[in-house]
C-alpha cells in the first residue's frame, strides 16, 4: 500500500468517525429522531464526500455504513472537450473552496506513452480515447503509484478535472487526475473499498 492511499484512507475514515460521532450526539440532544436526515462531510479542497445512508438509526450505524465516494459532476467523452467547452468551463471561474472545478468522468481511455512519475510523486501521461483523435497532456498528484498499476493497460476510466496549460504561447487544455479506475481487473486502485459514481 502506498503512502497517498494510506493518508486517504484515514482522511475518510476520521471523516467517518466524525459524521457517526456527530448522528449520535443530534439523537442525545434530541434534535433528530428515529432515522431522520442524513449527515454528510466533504473533504476540504477535493470531491471526496461521505454520507449516512438513509433509513438507518444513528445508535446502531456502524463507521462501515457510511458510503464515501468520489463526487463527479459529468461523464464525458473527450470528443466534447473543445475550444468552445474550456470557454465555457472558463465562465465559472474564479475557482477555489467555495467554487470547486467541476469533476468529469471519461471511461475507456487509453494511454498514448508510458505513465512517467517527476517530482515528488507526480503521474505524467497522455490519455486518448478510442475513436476520437484527440490526445490530451495529464498530470495526477501525488498519483504516481498509479505508474506501474496502468503500464501497458488497454484501458482504464479516469476522474479528473479539465485546466489550461500554456506551452510555447499556446493554451491547451491540461487532464489534472483525481483518480484511476483499470479495466482489465476492475480495480479502483486509489482506495479499494471507494466507488467511482456519476
């Protein structure tokens, strides 16, 4: 297990924890009753969210029931990522907490080189998708574990979000990863036991 896993894993666990611990103390207090409402978290800065699950009491939910899920806005094809959609995208700027990027889903892309990790433990590549000639730059942070799990993979769905890079004067529209779905064994391999979900 790698050491960006590890620390997500705790985030989401403590996260966890903290939405059990908070559905408890709204039953003591008499402010929920029965199996009313449902509490939610997100991480700050990312679209990991976790939610309870509905129709169940706070007193008997165990951290295990709680679902947490990487939150994607679309799915999206890489034949729609044009000049005209990061002009759009653009509008919703500035981005930052209370205006996060929004969240994409491409399935069935491929990857154009072999997968490179520069700086600390940063993923670079290039993703295609079949039937569409466009070929996009992509950089994961802090996802370079991802580098020997996708080598040589046919095909692997990708959660990212869409930003532009400036190369000799010219803006292109750069794949920043937030996570990796490989094909061939259906493995998530960021978290194992998350899910990725329209």
């Amino acid at each position: 297990m790698h050491d960006i896993n590890i620390e997500l894993e705790k985030i989401i666990h403590d996260m966890r924890r903290g939405i059990l611990t908070a559905g408890i103390e709204l039953v003591a207090k008499g402010l929920v009753a029965g199996t009313w409402g449902n509490i939610s978290a997100r991480i700050a800065k990312s679209s990991w969210i976790a939610i309870t699950p509905s129709g169940r009491d706070y007193p008997t939910m165990k951290e295990e029931d709680i679902v947490s899920e990487l939150n994607v806005d679309a799915k999206i094809s890489f034949s729609e990522i044009s000049p005209k959609f990061i002009r759009i995208l653009d509008q919703f700027a500035p981005f930052g907490p209370g205006n996060m990027r929004p969240v994409f889903l491409s399935e069935d892309v491929s990857l154009v080189y072999p997968p490179k990790i520069v700086g600390t433990n940063h993923l670079v590549t290039c993703f295609k998708q079949n039937g569409n000639e466009k070929v996009f730059d992509a950089i994961g942070f802090n996802l370079g574990y991802f580098a020997d799990s996708i080598k040589g993979k046919c095909l692997v769905d990708i959660v990212y979000t869409i930003e532009t890079l400036v190369k000799d004067g010219k803006s292109y529209p750069q794949i920043r990863i937030k996570d990796i779905l490989v094909k061939n064994n259906q493995t998530h391999l960021a978290t194992q036991t998350e899910t990725i979900r329209e």
